[in-house]
C-alpha cells in the first residue's frame, strides 16, 4: 500500500484574512510545510461559499476576506497561485471539498450561507427543526438538486485547476441524509453512492483529456456503524472502484483505536490505502506534541498506511508561529519511539454527535505488563 502523510488545511487561514495576501504570503505557507508531508490538501470552500472565482455558487464576501478580494481585483487567482506552487514542490496537491460545512448555521444572516440554501430551505435534512443546530441545517443528498449542485461545483474546480486530486470530506459536518433514524438514514445511501459515482465519472472525463488520473479519496468516520449512521456504503464504493485511497477520521475529536483491520476485510479482493485522520482537539483538549505522538504511534500499531492531519495550519494561526516541528516527524513510526506521548481518555466530548463518532477507549494489547 501507497504510504502517505496528509497535511489537510482548511484555507480560512490563508484566504480569510485581512493581513496582506501576496505572493509572498502564500510562498511562505508553502516553505513551512514540513519536507516529510507528501499530499497537501487545500480546501476552497467555508460554509457554503468559495476562495476562487467561482460561476457557480459564491465567493466569500470581502467583508469576510478582505486581503483576498483585493489580491482577485488585481486580477489574481489565490487558490490558483497556492495549488500551482506547492505542485511545483514535488507534492501531491488535493483539493479537499467539505460537503456541508453549516458554521453559522443558526444565524440566518450568516455571510457564508450560500444563496443556493437560502432559495431552498426545505433541502435541508430537518427543515422542521427550530432550535438552531447547526446540524440540522446540513443539505440533503437524497434531493437530486442538491447532488447536481454540489458535482457543479466540483467539476467547476476539476477544470479550472490543475490538481492531482479530491477528497471529499464527508466529516465537515457529518449529516448529509434526511431521516428520523439510522434506519431511514441507510434506506437513502444509494444517493450517496450515485453522487461519488457521478464525481468519480466527471473526474475520469477531466482526467481523460490531461493524459492522466485525477485521484479521488474520500474522509469517514472510523467505523463501519458509523459510516452506516451517515449513510456511507463504504462496501460497494469500494466495489464499484470509485475511490483511490480512504482517511479515517472522527468528528472535531481524536480516536486512540480504529478498527482499521475492519476496514481491509470489508475491501478484501480490492484494497486500497486507509490513512488515519485527527482533528485539531483530544478529548477536547488541542493537540500537543506529546499526544500526537501517541496518536500516530497508535495508528501505525493498528495498520495505517499514513497520517492525515486535519487542521494544523488553521488552529496553529492563533500562536506567534505554527509549530510545524510538533508533527514532522510523523511520518514514520520509527522517529516517535523513545519519545513522552500522551494517551488521553475521556468519553464525552463530541462522542453524542448523532452517534457518528465511536465510543473512546483504549485498547490495552500487552496485559502481561499489569497485575
């Protein structure tokens, strides 16, 4: 299996600023990124609206991201400039697409909201709930409009940039099937089949016409019972050949144990790389040096392939300087050994988000060490 390790940014801390966005700003995101990272993965999407010039849906107001309206009147393209230079790296360059990012969604006034949502509130997956919860906000694949919409916007990007790949983030936010149950969420999977199946044709057609694959991956829960809850075949996606590669990840949380194995017999005669995924948070505290060690040393011991770590460049905006050298080296298993890792073990934050995320626990494989 392909080894990669993932650095997934979310954007808003390149793209909505209203610090100066040059060139030279973009080079040095670039130049940070750790040497060890193979896959860069650069979203253009927050809420419902786009850092590129889209003709699709909208791009985020300049009340939201001033620097970068300005750096678009001058007739510049950002999300263009950062994909095209760190290509030129030798890097894997994803395009990582969130299928229903609701920050903001109980503020009906929200600047992110998309007008596609606003023309059309009963394609959310509970337009009968009032109390403002962002999930039940998120919109439903099994509307076929809200499928077209969506594989529009992808393919506006698979055009327009010369990328190496997608992943489509179906953890940002992990809601995308209308139901009253987990019954009712399964019965409607085949709309989430048929929309990568759309995506993965589109892809080929794209490809095609460069001489090339254009890769697809795909970010789920990090179970089968979760993947099941949000409607997810991973099964006949699989079957199907839709994806090239999978990253496993929960909601806003970090897991210590995956089962990853469950993963590999379920794709028996058709396997493909399954990379292990975190957020910026364990057990609702941000992430150390100390126990992202222990994450990645966890994950390794259970079979990934590889790290995808979620959000570094996004949270770490925050410090007087992003603190890269805390996940360079995990990479390989073999730098973190004989180092202080933090094991952390608390089973209430994000643990109820529709059942989506396992249950925290740690799995203890040497007893004899213990009375």
């Amino acid at each position: 299996m392909q080894k990669r390790y993932i650095l997934d940014n979310d954007g808003t801390n390149i793209f909505a600023h209203s610090d100066p966005l040059n060139d030279e700003v973009i080079d040095r995101a670039i130049q940070e990124c750790p040497d060890t990272v193979t896959t860069y993965l650069i979203c253009p999407n927050w809420c419902g609206k786009f850092f590129f010039p889209t003709q699709v849906g909208e791009v985020l107001p300049e009340s939201c991201a001033p620097a970068f309206h300005t750096l678009l009147k001058s007739g510049n393209d950002p999300l263009g400039m950062f994909i095209e230079l760190m290509r030129s790296t030798g890097r894997e360059t994803f395009i990582t697409y969130r299928t229903n990012d609701v920050h903001g969604a109980d503020d009906p006034n929200h600047p992110g909201t998309s007008e596609f949502k606003k023309a059309h509130p009963d394609f959310v997956v509970d337009p009968t709930d009032k109390s403002g919860a962002w999930m039940a906000r998120c919109l439903d694949y099994s509307r076929p409009e809200v499928r077209d919409y969506y594989l529009a916007s992808l393919t506006e990007l698979a055009q327009r940039y010369d990328i190496d790949g997608f992943q489509i983030d179906w953890m940002r936010f992990p809601r995308h099937l209308s139901g009253n149950n987990i019954d009712e969420v399964w019965a409607k999977r085949s709309a989430l089949t048929e929309f990568m199946s759309a995506v993965r044709e589109m892809l080929d057609r794209v490809g095609a016409q460069r001489g090339r694959r254009i890769l697809l991956s795909a970010r789920i829960p990090t179970w089968l019972e979760g993947c099941r809850k949000v409607g997810i075949d991973v099964a006949e996606w699989n079957r199907l050949k839709l994806l090239d590669f999978i990253s496993l990840a929960p909601f806003l949380s970090c897991d210590f144990w995956m089962p990853i194995a469950d993963f590999r017999k379920l794709f028996g005669e058709h396997p493909i790389p399954i990379y292990a995924g975190t957020d910026l948070n364990h057990s609702g505290r941000v992430h150390t040096p100390e126990s992202y060690r222990a994450w990645a040393l966890s994950m390794y011991d259970q079979g990934a392939d590889g790290m995808n770590i979620f959000n570094f460049p996004c949270w770490t905006e925050y410090l007087a300087a992003r603190p890269y050298h805390w996940i360079a080296d995990l990479d390989d298993p073999q730098k973190l050994i004989g180092k202080p890792a933090l094991y952390t073990l608390i089973n209430s934050y994000h643990r109820c988000v529709y059942e989506v995320n396992q249950s925290s626990y740690l799995e203890l494989t040497n007893p004899r060490n213990f009375p």
